[in-house]
C-alpha cells in the first residue's frame, strides 16, 4: 500500500504523547486512584509510555494493564479464520480505580465498546476515560475520546497506520490508500 | 502461527502440530477466565452447543458444558437415556434431530470408534469428538498436552511414560499423536495382554517394566483401568495388576522430583493408582480438569467463534 500522507513524526508523537500525560493529569485534578489500560497491540506501549510521563511528572509510579478484546469482538461471526486470543494482563483490581483506556486510533468505536464490555466484566471502576493519538472519524456507536493527540480527517478508503519503536522499530504515524474500498476494520 | 481451518474436532491425528500450539497458545487467556468474578464472556452468545453422551461421564461433559457457558454459548445436554434412543432411534437420526434442533456444535461420545467421523459426515454443523471407543479422545489429550506445557514449558526431549491398559485407551492414543507431533519421547507402559499390536508404528517405544521407565520420565499418564472393559480375561487379576502396573507411593519416590503425576480420572483408588501417589505434591489430576474447561473453550472458540464459510474441511 502506498504511503499518502505522513501525519506525526517521531516529534510530533513524542510532543502528543507530553501533552496528554499533562491533560490526563490535569483533568483528573492528579493522580490518585488513577492507572492506565492499554488495548492490544499498539495502545499497550502507548499507556506504558504515558504512564512513564505520568509518574515523572507527579513523582509516583502509574499501574498499567493490558487489555485483550478479542472475545468481546461484534465482528467475529465475519471473520474467517478466527482472531488469535492473547492474555489480558490487568495486575490490579479495577473497582473503585480511574481507568484511562489507551488506544493508537479511533476510528468505528467497536473496539471501545468491546473494551468496555471487557473492562467491566473485571468489575467496577469508578469511571473509566479514554485516551486515543489519533481520531480519524467515522464512528458507527456513540462513543468520544477524552484526550486526542491528533484530529485526522479521513476517508473510509484510507488506513490510518501508527507506527511504534517498541513494535515496527519507529515512531510514526501514516496514512495509507486501500486499493479496494474498505470494510470498516479497526486497526 | 497457524491459521485454524477444521470444521470439526475428530482426532489429534489430524492437527499438525502448529494447530495443536494454537490451541494450547489460546487456552492460557481462557484460564484467565477462572480467577475473575464474572466468568462469562459474550463471544459465542447465540451460538449452541448440544451434547451428546452415550457413554457416562463425569469430568468431559462437565466440562464441555462450563466451558461453553462461560463462552456466552446455550448448552443442551441430551441425555441418551431418556432420549428416544430408548424408543430405538438410531444414532444418525438422533443427530440429524439435535442439529435440527438448533446445535451449532455437537459435542459426541459414543462407545464404537468412528462414531464421530460418521456424525461429522451426516450433519452440517461443527462435531467434537469427546471419546469413541478405543480411537481417540482428543481435547482429553489436549488438556494433557496443556498441563504438561503449563508446568514444563515446552515438549522438546521430554520423556512421556503412558502406563496402563494401552488397547482399550482413546486417552492413550490422542497422547500419543499429541506429545510426539510436539516433539515429545513417548514411553507405552501395560500388560503385554493390553498392548496393542503394532503400537510402535506411532512412534512410541513399548515397555512392559514400570519401575525402569520411571526413572528418566518428565511425567507419568496413569491411565483408568476400565473394568467395564475387563471381562475377556486379559489379566489375571486387578490384584496382581495393582502390584505391577499401580502408581503407588514407592514408584512415587522412584519418579524425578520434577516429574508429574497425571491421571485423567475417575481414578480407581488402589488400582492403577494409589491414593498416597494421588495426593502427591507432584499430582495434577485436579489441575487437569481446570485445565480442561480451558481448552474446551479456546476448542469451541476456534469451531464456533468464526465465519463458517472460511472453513475447508
């Protein structure tokens, strides 16, 4: 797939990523109670990296989770051949805590929804935000981000790739064109 | 790692050993679902899991049931001994009845081998072996397989002792192709009487000596004698069994400090194992049936989660 427009550099995503740890500080009037869920794959290094952010900001260490969604999928009777399972790491109890849901892009809101369902089987948390670096549009559910790195106004034929050192090697974040129209596929 | 394209569940014989990693790889975020408060995931909400026994069991259908429930599946359990197989329905026709009934999956047990094979040709909906006669009993041999992963690690060079009446075990024969697509040393262990012929050709050495075969094992797979198979006379008493072929705390003592002790139950206690080698710290006979309903989901995940048309065979 060709590459149509690169939309952060690693700057541009460090830059994102520091001012959200701040808003997500901010909002939350500190730290108390408070601890990061990634959603596989990329949101993972994405809550690891704000967390770090966190704590050295408010001298503390942040708890981070990691989330697998797949069993809560809407899309699994279409698909073909089955998504693989991974472990869902969550090594604190999630009632009572603020849980800030990471994710790398925001597209239908599918996988947020699943990532709800997922979280609250886990039990109660006493509210639960959502943090995103790119919102690309086109939700099919009514769900918002609370903290965005980056507004990208997209078309359903394009791919919106976030590209992380801990996983591909760099930071970075492009748009790619589908050749064939899209199926509406979270990333 | 590999793609999953099995309509059905007949046999480990079929599974290469990539699909066998894969489902063992997705019983382990199954096993997650034990220590949560809600055990209850919506994955195959809508989706039906209808059972079929025609032979008694405790630890299988049990099992098969929790783990489909906790998958967001309806189950039915037919029992067959009120069914209209009293009535004299036949095998095929009670089938094609719980598949018009509704069953996405049929999850069968029948006395004769080849039963599952021939349902898997009849209905059009997904079949899961869950033991025919002495073939094969597959998800018991993955729930082997995921035990001895649990606590090894991994399978190359282990050494295997399956010991018992290897002839009339479907157990031993899912092990079997199992453990040695996985890179396992397999050791058969039983009474010449109750060794199959030809048994080798699997890629298992024969012994006919338990102690000797304990001594370098990775685990021991002590299995069930059937007494409700036991009236040809094979052996001349359970007696003389017990004091050859038994688990008992002095072979207990003889196995590597390491080593596990598996059962895959109902044990006879004081038969082919004794209650001291049961209660051993190295026993996992309790932890094989967990592990059972752990893969029984990552199992029905796999046939039923997915879009039926991808499916080859």
């Amino acid at each position: 797939m060709p590459i149509k427009a690169e939309v952060m550099d690693a700057g541009d995503l460090r830059r994102a990523l520091f001012r959200l740890s701040r808003e997500i500080v901010e909002h939350n009037k500190g730290v108390e109670d408070l601890a990061l869920v990634g959603i596989r794959t990329r949101g993972v290094p994405l809550a690891q990296r704000l967390a770090g952010l966190i704590g050295e900001q408010e001298g503390t260490r942040i708890q981070v989770g990691v989330l697998d969604i797949t069993f809560y999928r809407d899309d699994l009777s279409l698909l073909s051949p089955q998504p693989v399972v991974h472990q869902s790491e969550i090594p604190f109890r999630v009632a009572e805590k603020k849980i800030v849901l990471v994710d790398d892009v925001l597209y239908t809101g599918r996988t947020v929804r699943a990532a709800l369902d997922a979280l609250m089987d886990l039990g109660r948390p006493r509210l639960i935000q959502l943090a995103v670096l790119i919102d690309r549009g086109h939700r099919e559910l009514p769900i918002r981000a609370d903290y965005v790195g980056k507004n990208v106004p997209t078309s359903r034929r394009e791919v919106v790739h976030v590209l992380l050192k801990e996983i591909d090697g760099e930071d970075r974040v492009v748009i790619e064109e589908l050749s064939a129209p899209s199926v509406g596929k979270e990333t | 790692m590999a793609v999953w394209r099995h309509k059905h569940l007949l046999g480990l014989a079929d599974l290469t050993a990539e699909e066998i990693e894969l489902v063992l790889s997705l019983a382990g975020p199954c096993k997650e679902i034990f220590g949560r408060e809600i055990k209850k995931l919506p994955t195959l909400r809508g989706k039906t899991v209808i059972t079929l026994f025609f032979e008694p069991s405790t630890r299988t259908r049990t099992s098969f049931e929790v783990a489909a429930k906790w998958l967001g599946a309806d189950v039915v359990n037919l029992s067959v001994a009120q069914s209209s197989v009293a009535k004299g329905e036949s095998f095929i026709d009670t089938a094609k009845t719980v598949e018009a009934a509704g069953a996405d999956v049929i999850v069968v047990r029948h006395a004769i081998a080849g039963a599952a094979k021939l349902l898997a040709e009849t209905v059009r909906c997904s079949v899961i072996n869950a033991g025919d006669g002495a073939h094969e009993h597959p998800t018991q041999g993955l729930l082997d397989l995921y035990t001895i992963k649990e606590r090894k690690g991994g399978f190359h060079g282990l050494r295997v002792v399956i010991v018992g009446d290897i002839m009339h075990s479907r157990v031993a024969r899912s092990d079997i192709w199992g453990l040695t697509k996985l890179g396992a040393k397999v050791t058969v262990v039983g009474p010449p009487t109750l060794m199959p012929p030809g048994i080798e050709t699997l890629g298992v050495e024969v012994a006919y000596e338990l102690d000797a075969a304990l001594a370098r094992a990775d685990g021991v797979n002590v299995l069930r004698l059937q007494l409700e198979r036991q009236k040809k006379g094979l052996f001349p008493s359970v007696r003389e069994y017990a004091r050859l072929y038994g688990m008992n705390a002095e072979r207990a003592r003889r196995l590597p400090p390491d080593a596990l002790i598996m059962h895959p139950g109902p044990t006879n206690l004081g038969v082919e194992i004794t209650e001291e080698a049961a209660c051993d710290p190295r026993a996992v006979i309790t932890t094989q049936v967990s592990n059972g309903v752990a893969v029984r989901m990552a199992l029905l995940y796999l046939l039923a989660g997915g879009k039926e048309d991808g499916l080859l065979s």
